[in-house]
C-alpha cells in the first residue's frame, strides 16, 4: 500500500512538471514570452560651464517621455558638487508578444541652472536597450 502511495505521488509530482513545461511551451511557441524590459529610461552625465569647464552643482535635470502610454510623469534630479547626474532605469517584467515590435521612447532631457541658459537633449531608448544614455558633459552657456 505504501509503495503504491509513494509511486502516486511521484507521479502526480510528474505529472506538474511536465504540465507545467507544456504550459511554458506553449506560450513560447504561440510567440509570447516573459521578458525584463526598460519601462522608463535613465540618463547620466555631468554639467559643466561653457567658458570655464567648471562642475555646475545643483543644476536640475528633468527626465521626460513624449509617450503617454509609457509615462508614469517625468524623473528629476539634481546634479552633485561635481555636476555629475544618473537617473536610474525603470525595470520591469512582462509577455512580449512576437512578431510585435517595441515602440522606442522618444523624449528630452533639459537641464537648468540658475544664472545659465537652460538645454534640451533629445532623449531616444527602447524597451530593449540601450537601458541608460550617457550624455557625457552637458555645456550650459551663462545668460547674457
């Protein structure tokens, strides 16, 4: 009986895992898997003066998406003493759906600072990468 009992249960145990992988065959051959994807993109980089070079502290960087599907509102920051900024990815998981292909982010990045022209910088990604855009040194040019 208990010999029985335990091959029952090894084979009920079967039995969900194979149930399970045909469940996860399934959707993969029907083109949809899980996936991580970039819901909202970072941008990094650094501030500096346009004549001098010098780090631009306390400057704002404002982060924000044309794409109001996609848009959980615009991701602000401020830079460092050394002018430095990140704004972190927005990470998640979900189905992809192929043949479907992602809809890229299109955006800006515009940075202000008291006493300095403001800049807008044209911000492109996709749910597939590139995760963060490296703007590198951003050149505010001191109001006149």
């Amino acid at each position: 009986m208990r010999k029985n009992c335990a091959l029952l249960t090894k084979t009920l145990e079967f039995m969900k895992v194979n149930a399970c992988l045909v469940v996860v065959a399934a959707i993969m051959l029907n083109g949809c898997f899980p996936m991580h994807y970039t819901k909202f993109p970072g941008a990094s980089g650094r501030v500096i003066d346009a004549e001098t070079s010098a780090p631009i502290g306390n400057a704002s960087i404002k982060l924000e998406l044309n794409s109001p599907a996609k848009n959980d509102g615009p991701k602000t920051t401020l830079t460092d003493s050394n002018g430095a900024f990140s704004v972190e990815p927005v990470k998640r998981w979900g189905i992809y759906i192929v043949p479907m292909d992602f809809i890229g982010f299109f955006g800006q990045v515009s940075v202000d600072a008291p006493g300095y022209n403001s800049v807008l910088k044209e911000l492109r990604s996709s749910p597939v990468g590139p995760e963060e855009t490296n703007y590198g040194d951003i050149s505010l040019e001191r109001k006149r």
